[in-house]
C-alpha cells in the first residue's frame, strides 16, 4: 500500500479517513460486504471515494491488495491482545485471560464500520496471496486452543488437550459474533450489535467449558487485565 498524494482528487472527501488509502478501504469495505468481492470493481470503488481509477493504483496495485489489507484489519490487532494476554502477569489465571481475549476480539469484530469477519468465507481467501492473513488467522486459534487447554485444567482438573474439539470452541463461539452481527444487519435479530455482545459471548466461552459459578469475579478480573495490556483502555462489558 502506498501512501503519497497521488493524483489531484475529482471531487471532496467522501468517505471517513485521514488520508486516501482509508478512504479506499472504507469504500470497498462498503462494497465488498454488501455488494460482493467478485462484484465489485476498482472503477466502483474509486468512484464511490471521488477519485480517478488511476489514482486508486497508486495506493493499492488490484482489488486483491485490498482485500487483504482490509483483512489485516480484522486479525491484526487480536493476535497482538493474544500475544500480550498471554504473556501476562503468570498471576492471572487462563480463565480470567481467556475471557479478556474473547472480550477484545469480539469488541473489535463488531466495533467496525462494515462486518469485515464476513469476508472470511470468500474462496479467493484459499489462494497463495492471502497465505500471511491464513497463517496470522492460525496463529490466533492457537492462542485461544493454549488458553483454552489451560482454562479447562482449571475448571476441569481435566488436561485440554483430553478434549481437543472442546478446546476450539472459545475461538468458534467469537467469531459467531460475525455471522449474529450479520443478521441483525439483515433485520433477522434485533439490535443494535455491539450492545453486551462482548461480554455475553466472553462469558459464553467459560460456560462451554464447563464453567458453573457466577462470573461477576472474571468479569471484573477480565476488565482490569484489558487495561492493564492495553496500557489503561477499558473495554465495555
């Protein structure tokens, strides 16, 4: 992705950003997740930012860049939590780390403008280009699986690795909260989206594991890890 001027836009800013490159991926952001990757061509994209097509290949090459810089956005910033939760305080436990990472992940799932997570289900996602975004996405699921694994120790007494399909749940039931927000999107469930969601689907992945007790304690415990990895940012629950 390229960041320099370009050529001279044909009309005002359109679309929310700071700098054109944003701009561009706001709009196919737009129009990938309603109108369809396959469907949607850079001349559209450029038209809906108000610049000249060739402007738009100053920044981006093709429409495959893109996509995979909108999807570097999706994983990007919840395989960095994974990475801080943990290697957090050894203090916290997998439970209370598990959660703060559901708690995050989800958050910035449904916090986007356009439901990104639904572009995971696109066939050009199997093809060699977007291999770093498969390989990031693996990387992630293996942080949920390790915390998970210990999560079920704790609550369990029970080794994770005893029920491996039972591991992988916590990362399944997050990303859930793509195809829920999806269909409040459609009017299929009521909204609005981000309303208790992270905190709902948090809690969930405790309880999928066998987690029986109120979860009034996790919670709070959960909130204080968040701020403290990310430097004092709270997040709603």
């Amino acid at each position: 992705m390229t960041t320099g001027p370009g050529r001279p836009r044909l009309t005002s800013q359109r679309r929310p950003g700071q700098t054109t490159p944003e701009e561009i991926l706001d709009a196919a952001g737009e129009l990938f997740t309603t109108k369809g990757f396959a469907a949607t061509s850079t001349r559209r994209i450029a038209e809906m930012v108000g610049i000249r097509q060739a402007s738009l290949y100053h920044h981006f090459p093709n429409k495959e860049e893109i996509l995979a810089a909108l999807l570097e956005e999706t994983v990007s910033p919840a395989l960095a939590a994974a990475e801080r939760l943990t290697g957090a305080d050894a203090d916290a436990a997998a439970t209370v780390r598990l959660h703060a990472l559901a708690t995050y992940d989800v958050t910035q799932l449904t916090a986007t403008r356009w439901n990104l997570g639904a572009l995971y289900l696109l066939p050009e996602l199997l093809t060699d280009r977007f291999e770093p975004f498969r390989t990031q996405r693996t990387l992630l699921r293996g942080h949920y699986r390790q915390l998970a694994d210990r999560a079920l120790t704790e609550i369990t007494g029970v080794s994770g690795s005893t029920f491996p399909a039972l591991a992988d749940l916590p990362f399944r039931i997050v990303e859930s909260a793509i195809a829920t927000r999806a269909d409040i999107e459609r009017g299929l469930l009521p909204g609005p989206e981000n309303e208790g969601a992270a905190g709902l689907l948090a809690d969930t992945c405790l309880r999928a594991l066998g987690w029986t007790e109120p979860l009034d304690d996790i919670r709070a415990k959960s909130r204080a890890l968040l701020a403290e990895t990310e430097g004092g940012t709270s997040v709603h629950l």
